[in-house]
C-alpha cells in the first residue's frame, strides 16, 4: 500500500502550483531538445565532413541550453514529486497522481492546461486508456 492517496479535489487545489511548474518543465525540455539536436547534427555533419570547422561560440551556446534545460527539468520534476505526482510526458505535460477507488490503486491523472481531475487509469496503463471519474 502506498503513503498517501490523492482525492481529486486534493489534486485540483494542487493545479494552481502545478501549472507553472509544468510549463516551465515543458518550456526547458523543449529548449533543451533542440539545442541536444543541433549538437546532434553538428556531429554528424563533422563526422561525415571527416573533420570541419566547428563554431564554438554555437558549440558552447547549445551545450549551455542543454546543461540548463536539463537542470530545469531536473528540477520541476523533483518539485512535482515533492507535490506527491509522478511525471508521465513532458511533450503532454501528464502528471498522475495516486488514488485509491473502490479498493483499488489507480492514477488520478492531470493534463497541463486541465483546471479539474476528470479522469483516472489503472496503474498498468496510461493516458490513452483513461477513463471518466
């Protein structure tokens, strides 16, 4: 058994906190994704270049977007968890949250933008299989 079930309106007076930590989230995990793809495609361009000139000032530039997008993320995530959520996706921004309905653990689960907990799944599944509250 779990150390703490979530009602859904104890979920709901958690979303005013949660949104922003979740668009933050969001905002970093996209940043830091880009900046992880052009590094991505610097390097394969350099290594089928068998050598090139590397922009450094670029180089640096996306590796600092990538080190602060992670930590960002790093962080929201460990704010969430400390709010009693699970992150699921960041690209949806899913964060479930542990409930226990007619004797069965189940996920309360909260989409970013989402203003009420209207939906729950089984711990075995996810966003695409949940159901009405």
């Amino acid at each position: 058994m779990a150390e703490r079930y979530f009602s859904p309106g104890e979920v709901e007076r958690l979303i005013p906190k949660l949104t922003p930590i979740m668009a933050r989230v969001m905002a970093a995990n996209a940043e830091g994704g880009e900046a992880k793809a052009w590094l991505e495609r610097e390097r394969s361009r350099i290594t089928l270049d068998g050598g090139g000139v590397v922009d450094r000032t670029a180089w640096r530039a996306a590796q600092q977007r990538l080190e602060r997008g992670t930590r960002l993320v790093q962080e929201g995530l460990a704010a969430i968890r400390e709010l009693g959520g699970v992150t699921k996706d960041l690209g949806l921004g899913l964060v479930d949250f542990l409930h226990l309905r007619e004797d069965r653990e189940v996920n309360l689960c909260w989409r970013y933008g989402e203003e009420r907990i209207t939906h729950w799944h089984g711990l075995d599944e996810g966003f695409a299989r949940r159901k009405p509250l």
